[in-house]
C-alpha cells in the first residue's frame, strides 16, 4: 500500500478535489445516464465544508478527499473519493478503517449513500454497512458502532 496521509482541508482545495470526483465518478454515473461534465463537480462545490472534510495525500499529492459530518444521531460519510489510478491498493480501506475507529470509540452509528452498482460498495459492506433502503441511483448504507 502507497504511504497516505489525511490532512484538514481548506477552501482552496476545493478545485482540486472537485477534478479528482468529476474523473472518479464518471464511469459510474455514465453507466447511470448521469453524468455531466458541469454538475459533477458543482455539486461538490455546493456541498464543501472544510470544516469536516480531509484531503487524502499521496506522496504529498492531493489524491482524493473524504468528510465526516456529525448529524443528530450519527456521523454522515460524505465525499470519499480517490483518484481511479490509486484505487486497489488498500488506501481506501486504510481510510475508511482510520474514520470508523473514531465512530466506534464514540458510538456512533455511521450512515452513507453510494451509487447503485459502485465497486466502493463492496468495500463498505466488508466494513460492517448494511443497506438501509435504496432506490433506482443510490444505496443508502448504515454501520453500527462496533464494540470490543
């Protein structure tokens, strides 16, 4: 596995990472009848809020981002997104590992949506997310918090 590291994000990266989602995303979204070169990347900009969201580095290069949103009653993972030639090398799992032992140390439930057919989703039910309800697009997933 490639050395990775998290960093807090800022407003300015928000082109950046917006570029790593549109490259990302789009096989999926294609497959979907989705995809638009223009609103894949604004509704990431409408959605950026550094204050919960971390910029995953590779070889101090900007390779993706993820967000951990704290909601009423759980963590909301948002925005966990990887360049396609870093996928498979087991730095999302590392990740989404180092984000899921926080949730469980405070016992918190973690909810997420992926795209219907989206390889990432095997990755989360290896990680304990079960599906909640899902419809034509998205699968919306929840994980208990894991104890012991």
């Amino acid at each position: 596995m490639a050395d990775w590291t998290l960093r807090p994000a800022t407003a300015a990266d928000v082109e950046a990472v917006a570029e790593v989602r549109a490259v990302a995303m789009r096989p999926d979204l294609e497959r979907l009848g989705r995809f638009d070169e223009r609103r894949v990347r604004q509704r990431l900009r409408d959605a950026w809020e550094p204050a919960h969201t971390w910029v995953i580095e590779v070889g101090g290069e900007l390779a993706g981002s993820v967000a951990l949103r704290r909601a009423a009653d759980c963590y909301w993972f948002e925005h966990f997104l990887l360049a396609p030639h870093l996928q498979g090398r087991g730095i999302g799992t590392a990740v989404l590992d180092s984000l899921l032992e926080r949730c469980d140390r405070e016992g918190v439930p973690v909810r997420l949506d992926v795209l219907q057919g989206s390889a990432a989703r095997r990755l989360y039910e290896r990680r304990g997310f079960t599906v909640e309800r899902e419809d034509p697009v998205d699968v919306f997933m929840v994980r208990r918090p894991h104890t012991g």
